[in-house]
C-alpha cells in the first residue's frame, strides 16, 4: 500500500440549510474567517462549492502533520474570539457538519507539498 504517513488531511463538509444564502457564508468566512483560521491551522488547501450533487454544499481541505498537530491548531483556533464571533453568525446558517481524515497516497500532489 502506498500511503503517505508524512501528514494527514482533514476533509470538513458543510451543508447549509435550506434558504441560507450561500453567498453569504462565504462572504462572512472570507472577510472574518479565514484570516484567523489560516495563520492558525496552516495547512489550508482549499474551499469548494459544489454545482451539481448535494445543493449548498461546501468542502474544505486542510493538511495536517499529525493527529496533534490538528488537536493542537483547533484547540488555539477555539480559543480565538475573532473566531469566536465569526462562528457565532455562520454556526446558524449550517444545517449539517462533517469531517473526515484521510491520509494521501504516496503519488499524490496534495500530500507531498
């Protein structure tokens, strides 16, 4: 099996409710979010939006060293009142929240950055 152990990467599935505006969510994660979460979780690898599948659908990737390196940055991104107050207006546009480790495969782009 050929698996890349040098890192892990958080796959974060968000799904809003019905009638959030998704352009919304984005536009107050952009300007009062991501700021926060980026100098502290590091690791960012994207945010998606999905066309066709489930509808008001966001993805979002983030690499990781290890377990406690993520345990570690989401407890510091917890602590953070900027985040704090940006979770407190788009917590309630979100109707459904998944996350998923996945390790990388040793030939694959994403894990050997």
């Amino acid at each position: 099996m050929a698996l890349n152990y040098d890192c892990i990467i958080e796959e974060r599935i968000y799904v809003l409710q019905t009638g959030a505006k998704i352009d919304e969510y984005l536009e107050i994660y952009e300007r009062e979010g991501l700021s926060v979460q980026k100098p502290i979780l590091g690791g960012f690898l994207g945010y998606f939006v999905t066309e066709l599948g489930t509808q008001n659908q966001l993805v979002h990737l983030w690499r990781y060293s290890d377990m406690e390196d993520r345990r570690r940055r989401r407890a510091e991104l917890a602590a953070n009142e900027q985040w704090q107050g940006c979770l407190e207006k788009i917590r309630p546009m979100i109707m459904t929240m998944e996350n998923r480790i996945m390790y990388p495969t040793s030939f694959s782009p994403i894990g050997n950055n």
